[in-house]
C-alpha cells in the first residue's frame, strides 16, 4: 500500500502527538511532586517522561523514513485531557490514559500498520505498548500508595535509600530526615516491588 494514502500515517502522526502530550504531563506532574516534597516521584515522572518522548522519536523517524524525507502537515483529530497536575487525581488519569493506550490504541494501531503492509511501524506500536502497559502499573500503584499515605510503610521489612546520599536501613519505614545528610523522606527511594507489581 502507498504509505501517503494509508491509515497508519495517520496513526503515527496521532501517536506522535500523544506521546509528546504525555511527555509535557509528566513534566508538569514531577513539578506537583517536587512542590508537595516528593522528590522520588518527581524523578519517575521525569523518567516517564523521557520514555515517551523517547517513544515520539521513534515515531517521527519511522514518519520520515516512510515519507522519505519532509511531510509538510498530517492533520490529525485528536481529544486531550486537561486536568490540574495534583499528585492524588494526575497519577490515577495518568494510569488510566496509559492503559487504554496499551490495551485499545496502540493494539488498533499496530494490526491495521500489520495489514497495511508496514510491518516494521506495527511491530513499534506493538512494543509501545507494552511499554505503557507497565507505565500504567507503576502510575497506579504509586497512585493508590499515595492516596493511602502508603508510600513510606511497608508491611514487612525493606531496604530503604536515600536517593541523595545512599544511606540505607532496613525496617517498616524509613526516618523523616535523612540521618547522614538531612534530606527530608522524599528522597527515599520507594522499594521497587511496592510500585511496579
């Protein structure tokens, strides 16, 4: 099929503009985080945003590379959520926006880039995908451990760090205050297996 009259240019441009937006969300996000004293979170949002602007690279080189060279415009129609960026209601969305991605768009993307012949664009789509599904994972666990104040109490004993120093403990909970270098519990580094199961 000729890429310039297909649905799957369409899709990248789409997808290419989603993953930018979610880019600038997560960014805002990890400003909420920082402003609230939650500098971890703050440095999972930057990461996330990273991975989906990582995400719309790729998407614009397989534009390019299919156009073979400049595309002036590709209009797209696209709906974008707006919401304040407060950690207790953007990490529940951001969950949420990124498991319909994983589950009903990128899926829908990559089986029509399949029959439409470009096998390369739908394999992208396809591991995209399961990127954002475990973006969703991580956004909802942290959400639902925020909401319940759980971030710093673990039923059982972990290794809690302290992302500035490396100080480490072992117990239910870590201090308040760092007791080498005095940063405050933000900078805890949340033990893995609370947020990404």
């Amino acid at each position: 099929m000729d890429f310039n009259k297909s649905k799957t240019k369409e899709n990248i441009a789409r997808a290419f503009a989603a993953e930018c937006q979610d880019g600038a969300r997560y960014q805002f996000m990890a400003k909420a985080a920082v402003s609230e004293g939650f500098s971890f979170i703050s440095d999972q949002l930057k990461m996330l945003a990273k991975n989906e602007m990582a995400h719309a690279s790729r998407l614009y080189n397989l534009m390019l590379s299919h156009c073979q060279g400049k595309e002036d415009n590709v209009p797209i129609e696209a709906g974008y959520p707006f919401e304040p960026p407060e950690l207790s209601v953007s990490l529940k969305t951001a969950s949420e926006i990124e498991e319909y991605e994983a589950k009903n768009i990128y899926p829908t993307f990559a089986k029509i880039a399949k029959d439409e012949g470009f096998s390369d664009i739908a394999q992208a789509f396809t591991l995209i995908a399961e990127i954002e599904n475990r973006h969703a994972i991580k956004l909802s666990n942290l959400g639902k451990l925020y909401r319940a104040n759980k971030l710093y109490k673990s039923n059982e004993v972990v290794a809690w760090e302290c992302s500035n120093c490396g100080h480490t403990e072992n117990s239910k909970s870590p201090w308040n205050n760092c007791p080498v270098c005095s940063y405050p519990q933000g900078y805890v580094i949340i033990p893995q297996n609370k947020f990404s199961n």
